[in-house]
C-alpha cells in the first residue's frame, strides 16, 4: 500500500452490518508512501495506523482535491 498526505484511507467494516470506517492521510511516516500513516479518522481522534488486508486507500487526486 502506498498513500500520500490528503488521501483517505478506508477500512471495511470487519462483521455484516459494521459501516466502514474512513481516515484521512495527515502524514507519511514510512519510505516512499508505505505506512505507517498518522491519520485523522471521521471522528476528529488522531492515530499512526498500520493498514491490514481490510484496508484500501482513495487518492486525493482522483477524488478531485
């Protein structure tokens, strides 16, 4: 996985019915993208976040920012 700031990353919800949950790209603290990610997650907190298989990154450029 490779994410840049200002993308989002979204983790699928891990039982059915759970929603996704969303965070934003805030800094990169691996090598050339990779995680970790400091992120800022839809509900204000703020984490470094090692991403899993469940998670995907949306590109901040293809959501027209």
């Amino acid at each position: 996985m490779k994410a840049a700031v200002g993308d989002h990353i979204v983790v699928r919800g891990h039982r059915v019915g759970e929603p996704e949950r969303e965070a934003e790209v805030i800094e990169v603290k691996g090598d050339d993208g990779a995680p970790p990610y400091r992120v800022r997650w839809n509900d204000g907190h703020e984490s470094v976040f090692h991403p899993g298989s469940d998670a995907f990154v949306t590109h901040a450029e293809r959501r027209g920012q």
